[in-house]
C-alpha cells in the first residue's frame, strides 16, 4: 500500500502512521528524517542539502523529491510506504506523482485526519513533555495525576516554547493557506478519504483501518492486474519491434542437385581373330549340250 497522510499539526497522524506501520509492516517516509541522514551519511544530495541550510534557505523540493526517490528505490519500500510531512502544497503533490509514475509506484490512498480547529489549539498549546522519560501529556485531553509532573518517572513536565497560543495560530494559519488545498487535489483524483480524529487513540485507528481495507485492497488487486497487462503490452511491443528492425536471416545455399550416375557404354566386344570366313558361293556351271541317251539293243 501507498498512502500519504494529510492533517494539520496536532491532528494525530504522526501517531496514526506509527500505528500502521507497526499493523501492516511498511515503512513510514518522512522528509525531515531522510534530510538528516543523508546529511548525516554524507551522500551528493545531503551535501546539496546540507550547504542549503548552512545559508539559511529551505531545501528545495527537487533535493527532497532526489532524497525520497532514493529511499524508495530500496526493496524494502516495494512492499508499501507511508508519506508524513510531504507533499506540503500542490507543486510539490504534482512533482511527487510524476516521481512515483516513473517508478511505477502511485499513490492509491491519501488519508486526511480531519480535528477542528478549536481542538488542535487546545491539543497544541495543551501539551506537556516529561523532561526525562519523554512521556507527553496534555492537560486538556489527558493530565498527570499530579499537575507538573511525570507519572511514570516522576519527571518534571515542560512546555515547548513553540506551543503557545500565537505560534500555534501561525503554523495553522500556514496549513490552510499551503497544505489544506491538498484536500480538494487528492479529492479531484477520487483518492482522498477522511477519517475522524477526535476522540481515543484505538477508535480513531479502527476507522483508518477500515477505510484502508474497504479501499486500498481492492484497488491495489486492480491495479495490480492492470500493471501486469500493460507490462505484457509493453513486452510484446519491444518484441514486435525487434522483430521488425531484425534483418533478415541469410537462406541457407541451395545444395546442388544430385546428378544422376551416367550408364557406363558397355565395351564393345572385340571381333574373334579367327573369324570364320565367309563361304564363296559356288559359280554356276555353264549349260552344255544335252547328252543323248544311248539306245539300247534289242535282243533277238
């Protein structure tokens, strides 16, 4: 599954997201981790980074999109991902769906945690952090036992100075006027779906549950049929047009024809030496006069 979670600050889908990673065993992407490591690691992009904040500027969205690029290209994102914190407006929303069309890898889902404004003020400026154990409380919502005071370690409870009520009305006041259009983008695409923040933490995790199973499974099961019929499209194109530009295979010679055997000319048998030699005709005698036959005497 890929899901990109929408909320103001204080909405709760920080805490959202670590719990779907923990269900579903993906893993959550978010910018500010990824620009730390990779100024931490040293890498071409964390450079660029790290030189962008040395002069005080903002890191661009193309270092960002090059670092979250990145990290998705390794397998263990295949299985799915979870982006918190990024996009923030709709340039970057735009440039992250060219990124992730050209990876194969769309968003299917994004999940806006829907709170009232009234209530982020109080869950924002009602925070309280144990300065030793790092457990957060809220004296609206879910107060210590013991104002000031940690349960678990008995650690003293502090307030950060960006919680104060006027902060808190200028980072608001930025989500509506930069992220907040992100609702009607997603919507436009028939991505978006709204879950209800407000109330306990287990509720509001049984309702984006149910939306991710209601509408990421089925899409991912059509969308994975539709990927497989346009990669086998793709595999027959390249193969007709390598056939195409193939040349053509050389006909193999003919073989001559077989002549047929001559008949060998009988020898011509050789005359007998001693031939017998043809008999003469005897010459015909010449007619001699008739001879007279003698009388004969008659007795007395």
């Amino acid at each position: 599954m890929r899901i990109v979670l929408l909320g103001a600050p204080g909405s709760g889908k920080g805490t959202q997201s670590k719990l779907l990673v923990e269900k579903y065993k993906i893993h959550q992407i978010s910018t500010g981790d990824l620009l730390r490591q990779a100024v931490a690691t040293g890498t071409e992009l964390g450079k660029r980074a790290k030189a962008t904040m040395n002069a005080g500027q903002l890191v661009s969205d193309e270092i960002v999109l090059g670092i979250i690029q990145e990290r998705l290209s390794h397998p263990d994102a295949k299985s799915g991902f979870i982006l918190d914190g990024f996009p923030r407006n709709i340039p970057q929303a735009q440039a992250l769906d060219a990124m992730l069309a050209r990876m194969g890898q769309p968003l299917q889902l994004a999940l806006l945690v829907d709170v009232d404004s009234e209530v982020l003020m109080k869950r924002l400026t009602g925070r309280r952090n144990c300065g030793s154990c790092g457990a957060i409380y809220n004296i609206y919502f879910s107060p210590p036992k013991t104002a000031g005071k940690c349960e678990k370690c008995g650690g003293v409870l502090q307030h950060r100075s960006d919680d104060n009520e006027e902060t808190v009305r200028k980072r608001l006041t930025v989500y509506q006027q930069q992220t907040a259009p992100l609702v009607s983008y997603y919507k436009a695409q028939g991505k978006l779906r709204t879950a209800r923040g407000v109330g306990a933490i287990g509720a509001i995790f049984k309702n984006v549950t149910d939306i991710i199973e209601a509408q990421i499974r089925p899409l991912a099961a059509v969308m994975g049929q539709i990927e497989q019929a346009s990669a086998a499209r793709a595999k027959a194109a390249k193969a007709a047009k390598a056939a195409k530009t193939a040349k053509p295979a050389a006909k193999p010679a003919a073989k001559p024809a077989a002549k047929k055997p001559v008949p060998k000319k009988a020898a011509p048998k050789k005359a007998n030496k001693a031939a017998p030699k043809k008999a003469k005709k005897a010459a015909p005698k010449k007619a001699g006069k008739p001879v007279k036959k003698a009388k004969a005497k008659k007795t007395k």
